[in-house]
C-alpha cells in the first residue's frame, strides 16, 4: 500500500525511547551495510519504514526514508524521497541534512 505524503506529515511523533534506540541503531547499520554488505541494506531499511508505519516519525524518518528510496525503482524513489526531504522540515535536522540531501541527490 502507497502512503501519501498527507498521511506520513499526519503521523504522530515515535516517543518510546526503546523505538528511537532501534531506529537509530538500524541507520547505523544501514551506513555500515552499504560499505560492507550492501545486499542486506534493502532489508535493513524496509525495517526502518516498518518501524516508522508501526510506532510514529522521529528525526530519523527523513534519513531513513531516502536510504529506503535508494533501493527502488527510480519513479517510485523519487515519490519518496521528495516526501523524505518535506517530513525533514517538521524535525531539527541540522546533523543530517548533509546527508538526506547527498542521498537523494547522489543516488536517488
């Protein structure tokens, strides 16, 4: 199933500290992946967006998102990493624009 934007900037916030501990977690193994593993990074980051679909967005959301859309077609990971870049302005983002913005545009 397709998640429009409207539906991804109306999701509630992830507060459990124990899910933004995992989330984080899987981003770091998603950069680590892509280096050492990259067939596993498409698993690594389907859990991200699962993660985010079940629990809320946190600041990880954005980053997660384009590291996801870097795996897919390329209309399918445009859709998504434009709404990556947007949900990026409902969080303080100032540590990962540099790389949300080198993702989308490097690889997406």
């Amino acid at each position: 199933k397709q998640v429009a934007e409207t539906d991804l900037m109306a999701m509630n916030d992830m507060t459990n500290p124990a899910h933004l501990r995992l989330i984080h977690f899987y981003n770091q193994a998603a950069v680590i992946s892509y280096f050492v593993q990259p067939k596993m990074i498409k698993r690594i980051t389907c859990r991200l967006v699962e993660l985010t679909l079940e629990h809320g967005v946190s600041k990880y959301t954005a980053i997660s998102l384009v590291r996801y859309a870097m795996t897919l077609p390329s209309k399918e990971a445009y859709r998504i990493g434009k709404m990556a870049i947007s949900l990026g302005n409902r969080f303080d983002l100032i540590d990962q624009i540099p790389s949300i913005y080198l993702s989308f545009y490097g690889y997406v």
